[in-house]
C-alpha cells in the first residue's frame, strides 16, 4: 500500500468536500448521506494505513 494508500485517503477527502459544502451550507440530506458513507471509507482506510505502518515499525 505504502504511499498509494495515502493518496487514496487524500482523494476520499477531497471528494467528501462537496458533499460537506452541499449538506452544511445548502441543507442537502442525500449529500449528508454521502458524506457519512465517505467517512466511513476514510475510517476504514486509516486503520488499515495503521497496520502497515506498525508491521513495518516492527520489521525494523
């Protein structure tokens, strides 16, 4: 994964931004629902960024 699982969580975020835009600022409920759906994916990507980041602290 190394750097392409870090550009993958930037591109969640920068995609979940006009979703955030849409809900917080027009009042749109269904961009609400992407946004959490987006999170969610972020989350889950972190923790898998976690991981290999521990595995690799402890190979060394």
């Amino acid at each position: 994964m190394a750097t392409s699982g870090y550009a993958q969580l930037k591109t969640l975020i920068e995609e979940g931004e006009a979703d955030a835009e849409k809900f917080y600022n027009k009042g749109n409920q269904a961009a609400g629902v992407r946004l959490r759906i987006k999170l969610q994916q972020v989350r889950k990507l972190a923790q898998e960024i976690r991981q290999e980041i521990t595995a690799i602290k402890r190979q060394k």
